[in-house]
C-alpha cells in the first residue's frame, strides 16, 4: 500500500520580538506568515466511507490547524516569558492579542511548537510529515517529523 502526503496552505498575520536579540527584530515587529502544513498516511479504500480515496479531508485539516494554531496566532502580538510585564504592561488594548510563549518567538521555535500543537489533533492513521513557515517571501523554517524521532 502506498503512502501519500497532502499538503494545505495556511496564511496569517502576527507580530513578535526577540528579547535580549541584539538585531532589528528585537523591535516588535509583525509578518505575514505562510504555513504549509503536509500530513502523510494510506488513501481510505473502504467504497462505502464518504472520505474514500483521501488520506483526510482538506477541510478537516484546515478546521485541525485553524483550533490548533491560527485561531490562538492570527493577528496576535507573541511574546517570551522571559521579557518583563513592565515592558508591556500598559499598552492596554494595543495588545488585546497577546500570547505569552515560554520560548523565544523565533520562526524556528514558532515551528517546533505548531508542530506539536497539530500532531496531537490528527486522526488515527494519519501521521505529521513536515511543516514549513514562511517569515516572509524568502526566508522559511522547516520541521520534519523523520528528524524528530
């Protein structure tokens, strides 16, 4: 039985900082992120199971990483939990999206935990493959499951 992988795009806006990074991106800053998102597993052979011939439905990937990550990151400000509640504290409803991550919010690490985060939602039988993030047009983070044993 062969494998297959599907592969569905995601696009979403969000801003972060590095702290304590000593470049630009130190600055609270926001990109549109691109995520591709490729699950792998065996086509439904049951003629019978309205999912037949899929190894999942689009529509049920895109509604798995909508709850798993875009829902919690679209149009949020990320932030580590090592910067101090004073530096952001008054901002008031500039940061009514805050998430606080107990990591550096660098596309490296944004790309470990959505990994994570998608993995556990999937349906028997389906496997994580890989993720790619897009920071922007021509930088990316990638994660592959088979590096992560």
């Amino acid at each position: 039985m062969a494998r297959v992988r599907v592969t569905k795009q995601f696009d979403f806006e969000m801003a972060h900082a590095l702290w304590n990074y000593n470049g630009p991106c130190r600055n609270l800053h926001g990109h549109s992120y691109r995520l591709f998102v490729t699950v792998t597993g065996h086509t439904v052979k049951d003629r019978s199971n309205p999912k037949y011939g899929m190894v999942m439905d689009f529509g049920d990937l895109k509604k798995i990483v909508s709850e798993a990550v875009l829902n919690k990151f679209e149009h949020a400000v990320m932030i580590s939990s090592d910067v101090p509640p004073e530096y952001y504290a008054n901002m008031g409803e500039m940061l009514g999206k805050l998430v606080v991550v107990d990591y550096q919010p660098s596309c490296e690490n944004m790309v470990v935990d959505f990994a994570a985060r998608i993995k556990k939602r999937l349906p028997s039988g389906v496997q994580l493959h890989s993720l790619r993030l897009h920071e922007t047009a021509t930088s990316y983070t990638e994660w592959f499951a088979s590096d992560n044993h």
